[in-house]
C-alpha cells in the first residue's frame, strides 16, 4: 500500500480554500490511499471549519507562526500518518492540481527524492519584467550553491519521498523553499523538476510586502543555510580572494622596492599583511567549519534513526 498526504500550509483562505481542495485529484496512478491535511496556521477566519465540513484532516496551530513553521509542522503530521509521498500544495490554489500525478511519478519510480513543480515563469502574467528577471537569477544562484538542477527555486509545489521528509530540518521561520535545497544538496537527495501549469491569480502574496523585502529576506535565509551546509567552502573561498589580493598587492610593493622606490609604497604592504593575516584565519574557521559540519551530519543521521524508530 502506497500513502499520499497531500499537505496544504493554510493563513485565512477561506476565499480559496473550497476551490483548492475540489479541484485535488482523486485518483493518483500507484498510489493507493490518499489523505488531504490542511495546516490551519492560526487563521482567523473559517479556514479550519471549511477544511473539516470538505473531509480534509486539519492540523490547527495556534497562534500564527507562519510559512516555514506551518511546513514543518506538515512534514511531521503526514510522516505520523504513514506517508510514503507527501506532496506540498498552496491554499490558494496557484498550482494545478492536476499536476501532482506528474510530481509523485519519478518519487514512485526511485527517481528522485523530491520533485518540484517548475512553472513558465516567463509567461506569468502577473508577473512584472523585473521579477521575471530576478526569479531566474534566484533559481541560477540556488542550483550553483545548492549543486542540485533546480529550474524554479521559490516554487512550493512540491513532492518528497519520506526519505527525503526524514532528512530535512527546516529552521528557518520565513521560507522553506531555499533551505530544502540547500540541504538537500548537501545531503544527496536526489532533485528532479517538472513542469507545472498555475491558475488565474485569486490573491496577493501574504509572505512579502513587496519585492525587495522578498530578496532581502531570501538572501538572508539562502547564505544561512550556505554558511550552515556548506562552511568549508564559504570561507575557504573568501579566504582565497583575500589571499590573492594579499599576494598582489605584495607583488606591487616588491615591484617598486627592486626598481629603488619602495618607500613610498609602505601602505600597501601593511595592507598586504592585514588581507593575508585575515585569509588565514578564514582558512583555520573554514576548516573548523568543517568540522563542525560533519559532527552535524552524523547528529542528523541519528536524528533520522531516532524518528524512524519513534514513528514506526
């Protein structure tokens, strides 16, 4: 038997609710038993009472604590109830829904450990040029610190193996599309994108109030979990710029003292020696960095025996 939980993260969607959950596939070819669970996320409105009189299981938190939080929070229930695939959904019925036997496909063929729906960002109406622009360098970034193939990176329609559900520790209490990634990266799940139609817009987003807050607070997250997952390699690298820098400006000095005017160039050496001093460093956190990386990765791993054990 093969259990689908379709997740669906909820903040006052009364509005949309009703249309997201009738248009949610009844039939999903392989699988044999599928559950929808609504995460009411502190609504005010009837979005719990809306998702029981439609039949859904609703998970109620109380009091608003947000995307991130309502996704862990889904992870952890639909892993209770005995998934084996948990697709992620919005309230809002942005995704068709018909998509999501395209999603838990390559999870049901040992393809993939999670599948994400890439829209056509191009071709989003709603869209402006500007963010159209800034999502694909957004996806571009993701798949070059994340070294996973990644075509829509902000994308929430989303399928996880229950492997990969076991793995991930979102910490994050803004987003949990960046993250995913990063750690899925850094731990070897396998990431497959396909492709995914949207409907009409019904509403605004509530997660930003306006575009650059959303690039801020994206970029702050994205280097977190950069730093987080991948310490080794953010300060090594920082640490061979200041280097190169160092030795250059070393060269320069050495330049002007051969040919008799090294004097006036004692700046640039005591800048040479601060740029090198500091690559150092950088080099010695870089390499406890690591260290601490893998003491993560092997606390992680028990982690994931100690939920297996707990949930069988």
């Amino acid at each position: 038997m093969t259990k689908l939980v379709i997740q669906i993260p909820c903040y006052n969607e009364e509005k949309t609710l009703l249309d997201t959950l009738n248009d949610l596939p009844k039939n999903v070819s392989g699988i044999d038993e599928i559950e929808v669970l609504v995460i009411n996320d502190g609504s005010t409105d009837k979005t719990g009472q809306i998702a029981k009189d439609w039949g859904a299981s609703v998970l109620e938190i109380k009091p608003n604590k947000g995307l991130a939080n309502a996704f862990r929070s889904g992870l952890q229930e639909a892993l209770k109830r005995g998934a084996d695939i948990i697709v992620n959904t919005d309230g809002d019925n942005q995704y068709v829904a018909n998509g999501i036997e395209h999603l838990v496909q390559p999870v049901l063929k040992k393809e993939a450990d999670i599948v994400i729906g890439a829209r056509n960002i191009l071709k989003i109406k709603e869209f402006s040029p500007l963010k159209k622009c800034l999502q694909k360098i957004g996806s571009a970034v993701l798949r070059l610190l994340s070294s996973t193939p990644v075509e829509d990176a902000p994308s929430g329609f989303r399928a996880f193996s229950r492997e990969a559900a076991l793995k991930l520790n979102i910490f994050d209490n803004y987003t949990y599309t960046m993250e995913t990634l990063i750690q899925a990266g850094a731990k070897g799940l396998r990431i497959k994108s396909v492709p995914c139609e949207i409907n009409p817009k019904l509403r605004n987003s509530r997660l930003f109030k306006n575009i650059f807050e959303y690039i801020f607070r994206s970029m702050k997250t994205t280097l977190r979990m950069f730093i987080v997952y991948r310490p080794f390699r953010f300060f090594i690298t920082i640490a061979a710029i200041l280097a190169i820098a160092g030795f250059g400006i070393t060269g320069r000095f050495l330049y002007y003292y051969l040919n008799g005017d090294g004097n006036g160039h004692i700046q640039s050496l005591i800048l040479a020696a601060i740029l090198l001093l500091t690559a150092v460093q950088l080099s010695i956190v870089a390499v406890i960095g690591d260290l601490m990386s893998i003491n993560r990765k092997l606390l992680e791993d028990i982690q994931t025996r100690i939920k297996k054990i707990e949930l069988k």
